[in-house]
C-alpha cells in the first residue's frame, strides 16, 4: 500500500467531478489486460485525520457516481440524495463519501461508449466483458489513490449490494463494515433471464449496428427503452403497480380499443423506456447486466458461500425489502447464514414495505432507521465521534 | 335461437379441420360491426342425442384449437393432449369437445393476419380491437351452429379462463358448469405493464412495418421474439426456473466473458423466441394481448365483481397453482368470495406446484385429479353416464 504515504487529498466540502486515470493496466477477472482505466467519482464531506471515516457507495446497475448530487443529465437529485447529505443518515459532516461510476459505465469511467486512445475510436463491442470482481478491484485502485487503507463502511443495493459482497469478500482488512441491500451472493436464473431479454431487445434493434452505433452516428433507442421497461417491471412489485395505477385510464374516461397508452400504466413504462435512453449507454447497458449474470459468490467458493467469508473481520448489516421479487429475502437470508456459519458478525432486517426492489431508493423509514442504527453502532466500534444530536423540529 | 331447431351436425369420431362463417356480422364491444367473421375449430368425440355432453375448451394467449391433437406447424401434440382424450379426464368416449381460436387469432379464424375481402388484403391494423366478450360472442354463435344450447362445461386456462368467466357471466343459462384455472376476472396492472412490454418490441422491429409486414412480405421476427422471451419468464416460477436451469452453463465448462448464451436459460429462452416467431403472427399477439388488458369483469358490475354472478346457476371450479404469478391464487380466491357473496355453487382448489403459470398444462396429477372429480360430480348433476371404470395397470 505504498500510495498510503502519500499525501491525503484536501477535504472536499463540495461536490466535485472528479476522475482518475490508474498509472497501471488493469488484469481483469477473464484475463484480459484493460488498459487506461479511468474512474469518474464525486465525494462528499472531508476525510479525517486518520483517514477512517470513508464511507464508499456501491451504485446499482443504471446508476451513477452522483449519489448525492444533481444529475448533469435529467438535473434530478442524486439516487441517495435522501440518505447522503449534512444531518442525513451518512452525514457528510460526519463521513467522506466516495461514489464512483462502475467499469464499464458510461458517466466518465472506461466504459464501450468512451475512446480507446489505441484506435482512436469508441470501445464499442471490442471493450472487454467485465465483471463486479473488476469493478471492485477498480475501485480500491481509487481508495489506493485516495490514501485510504480501510474503508468505515461500504453500502450499496442491488447491483451495488453485489459489489458490497465482493467487496468483503475480497478485502476484508480494508472494510471495517459493510451494508448490502435488497442484494444478493449471486444472480439468480429468473435475474439472467430478465438480462437476455433486454439484451435481446438492444441487439434486435438494427439502430445497434452490431453494437457500431457511435461509429454510425445511430442511437439504438427502440431497444434500449424496450429492455428499460422490461427492467422497470421488475423494479416495482404488483401491490406497487396496482397501488400507483391499477388499471386507471390516462388522460381518458373510456378505452379507445387501440394500442395507444390507454392505461396509466403503460404511459408509464414507456416514460420510463424513452427517458432512459437520453441518459443511458446501450453497450454499457449490455456490459453491466452481463457482469451481474456472472456474479457468484458461492461458486467461486467451492458452492459453499460461507468459504467466502472465513474468519471475516467484517461487520455486517444484510437489509431485504419484504415485496422485493427480484432480489427477494431469501437471497439475504443466504447471506446471513453464511456468515453466521462461520461466526462473523451481521445484523439483518426484512424492512416490511410493498414498494418492491425499488423501496432501497425511496423514502422508506424503517430502512432509514436500520441504517441509521447500524451505522452509529459501527462508527463506535471503530472509535468515530458521535452523531451530533438533532432536535426534533 | 332458431339455430337450435337445425338439424344436429353428424357425430364426429376422430379430429377434423372445421371453419364456420357466421351468417350475420359481429357487433364487437368497441360498436364495430366485423363481417365476414370465421371460425376455425376442432372437435373430438361425438355430440350425444340430447346434445348436452358439450366440453367447450378456451384457449391461451399462444395456443390455439389443437387441443389434443397434432399442432399443423410444430407437429407437437395438442396443448392438452395429457387432458383430452379417450379415457382421459375429458374422456372423449364420454364428452363432445370443442374449441375454436379465438376471434383475433392466427390458425384460421377472422383475425389480422387474414385477408379483408373488402380490400383483398389482409386487415393488418385495419382489424379491430376486439375484447374477451367478443371472442365468447362468436363462440356462442359457433355452439348456436352446432346446435348446443347448453354447454355440459366450460374450461380454460390463463385467457382460457378469462373466457370461461365471461361465459359464466354472459350466458349463465347456457352454461352448466365452468372451470376457470389459473385466471383472473381481470388483467392486473403487472399484466398489463408485462404485455405493453412485448407489444412495444414488436412495434419497436422495422419489419414490423407500422403493421403492415405481410404486404412488405417481411416478418418482424426480432421484436417478437423478445415479446415472447420477456412473456415466458412470466409463465414460469422462479423456482421452476431454478431447478430447470439455475445457473448451469450451456455446452462449456466455463464462461466465455461475452455474449453468447452461456447459462443454458439464456439459450433455452432464446429458442423460445426464435420457435415461437414460426407458430404465430405479431399483429395477433397485439390484438390478443389488448383483449387481456381490457378484460375487466368487476369494473364491467359497477366495480363489485359478485354483481357479476348474481342468482347464478353455474357451478364453478375455481382451480390455481401456489407459484403461479402472472395469475397469483389471490385473484382466484376473489372469484371464488364473489360467487360466495351470491350464494352460488363454487369449488375451489389452490394446487401446490412450484412450476408457475405455464403448471395448467404440464403434468400436474393434483390438477387432474381435482378436475376429474368436479367433473364426474358435475356430469352426475346433469344426468350424463358415469365414466367407464378403469383398472389400475
């Protein structure tokens, strides 16, 4: 950890686009040398003296490093913006929070739709198939970087709750806690399943150009909303749905027996699919669903998940959403089973919500709470000062 | 019902290729009047002399009239061949099965794919939308033809069973008996959004030419297909998927990091896709799919589904599957409260299964059985003879 000696960054008390090129390739999971890599990051709040008070965010599969900052795209808060913030469950007053766009990603970090300085061209289909364990690798080159050995907690949900798993799995001395929500140990068939058809989807619309699109000037926007609603779906649980449009009528007060948007519902979705593609690149959206399909805790550990995490240091805190089907209880449960099979130490909570896999961006109290709670209780043990008491208004 | 008082059609030992052309155009439910309107069917068995021994089978989104015989495309057999058949629980020794595609559909009956004699091409988006209750409508015109009054039991599946419960509905006094299985009295919003998804990938394929592909002599077969893989994983439990696949690799020892189908749910989903665009028509699976989304029995009764079923004479057998999600037993169990509230006569069996929605037509021993029992209890009520016994092998 030479780069440890180095100079510690200047406290950062705003929002910054930040970017690091690493001085070395990059060996990724399936041999493949990758090189430059540069990860485009945001920070919030100060690194402390002894450097222990990093928190580290773990984005999900459509997100970004602008977990707590407005996004230079749609200018909508940042997906954690709830959470992160002075006074927020991970108090910037309190924390120095590091967020970076995935490998892979398409907000600045080396991803198919940026220029491979070797041909002068978008990566497009000849960037290398990568995987989470690369993403976290990148991102301890960052910590590395940043003169940072040990991270006070790693947290993220869904994909970003895989790159937790990893993230202990992999470097358990540097993660003193870590926190995955609405996660899992690996990627289940139904999850693959989902993958293949936005896939499909992208790939089937001839606007892909065999995945050339940048080369030809074309943006394959069809199948890319296609795959986003498909996606969307899976986001939202049926009370959710139902709840939020039922079978309502958009804008009318009798069906029109056509195929507009009669029902809010569709409206929707196709909303969603058409806002995507303004802020989504369609190859990074094929990458990072193929990472997630590969992630395998288990089996990378002889199938047996608690190998993984012998004689593990790490605390953890496994958060589930009750109506979350994508990434449902049992996957979490898998987690704290293994853990507790080999004496760590987790804490777990099934937070009751019928908001389906998204409740872990939304505003749901009971997992604000849990945070909270976990989070004080780490920052104890690991001798961080308290939070400073806030009066109720 | 003057068609009752022609002479009855002569019995039918073995399947045969049918069409009836209704003499009189059809009033569809948008006020839309379609003409010429035919009907392709299959039956099997023979009308007995008091015509009350009629099975009316209702199909699926996919299937069509071969129910228990050969399918003229895939060569497969019948949807519910395992079902229907000498000696089988529709003992066709016993019952006069018919079942026509649906109004809409893409083997034989009036639906877009056939030509408009006004134009001499085919309806394409011409076509009008049609609705559950006009796809009963004509069947009952094709029962009138037949010369049955009454049906001995009505049965379907999925949007088989969406029919059967309009029939119950529509026509109480035409229907003795009714057996909808893993259905609904109306499409949820998931079931919707999962729909205006695979609509939206047809749409989405060029080749679909705003609908007009078969006078381009092009098939939108990409988009299609990725309608029909997105649509699959909704037939299936997350369980089933994990048994029959889980993460397993497909042909290799190990992952090629691309994007070649290496888990074999990849593969498998894809051969769906691509089998599927062979069998079916894309402009069908638009208007088929629409008819679903509208289907709405409770909102039809001033929003009380019971209204529905009011002084019913109906005996229904309300069957679902615990993993079925597309069509949860919770949207059963509501029938079931319904014809409750109206004292009617209702059975109701939730059959464990982890194989999901696609469980109403595998080989599912606790389905049969239940089915065999309402049967021979539902035909003892009406007089019919008792099945044949059989000796265990």
């Amino acid at each position: 950890m030479a780069l440890v000696t180095a100079p510690p960054p200047a406290p950062k008390p705003a929002t910054e686009d930040l970017k690091l090129t690493l001085d070395r390739p990059l060996v990724l999971q399936s041999g493949v040398t990758l090189s430059p890599v540069t990860l485009a990051y945001q920070t919030y709040g100060a690194l402390n003296a002894d450097r222990s008070n990093c928190v580290l965010m773990c984005h999900a599969l459509t997100m970004d490093q602008y977990v707590a900052s407005q996004h230079p795209v749609t200018g909508k808060p940042g997906w954690w913006s709830d959470i992160v913030g002075p006074g927020k469950v991970i108090d910037t007053n309190r924390f120095f929070v590091v967020c970076a766009n995935v490998l892979g990603g398409c907000m600045g970090s080396t991803g198919p739709k940026e220029i491979n300085p070797a041909t002068g061209k978008a990566w497009g289909l000849t960037f290398p198939v990568i995987t989470i364990r690369d993403m976290v690798q990148a991102q301890a080159k960052l910590l590395d970087h940043l003169g940072i050995e040990q991270i006070f907690c790693v947290i993220g949900g869904s994909m970003g709750a895989m790159q937790v798993m990893e993230w202990a799995h992999r470097y358990p001395g540097r993660v003193f806690s870590a926190v995955p929500v609405a996660g899992s140990y690996r990627h289940s068939a139904q999850n693959i399943a989902f993958h293949e058809v936005g896939r499909q989807a992208i790939m089937a619309d001839p606007d892909w150009c065999h995945g050339n699109y940048l080369e030809e000037n074309k943006v394959p926007k069809r199948g890319l909303a296609v795959a986003r609603m498909a996606a969307h779906i899976t986001y939202l649980s049926e009370p959710a749905l139902h709840n939020k449009f039922g079978r309502r009528l958009q804008d009318r007060e009798a069906p029109t027996y056509g195929f507009d948007a009669d029902f809010q519902v569709e409206s929707y979705l196709r909303h969603q699919g058409h806002t995507f593609v303004d802020r989504f690149d369609a190859n990074s959206y094929l990458y990072i669903t193929r990472a997630m399909d590969y992630f395998d805790l288990a089996q990378e550990n002889g199938g047996v998940l608690s190998n993984a995490f012998k004689g593990t240091p790490v605390r953890f805190c496994v958060i589930s959403f009750s109506s979350d089907w994508l990434f449902p209880t049992e996957e979490s449960r898998a987690i704290v089973r293994a853990v507790n099979a080999v004496a760590g130490n987790v804490s777990f909570v099934e937070v009751a919500s019928d908001k389906g896999h998204d409740a872990f961006l939304l505003d749901e109290p009971e997992f604000h709470q849990t945070l909270q709670g976990f989070i004080d209780g780490a920052a104890g043990a690991r001798g961080l000062p308290k939070r400073a008491h806030v009066t109720a208004p």
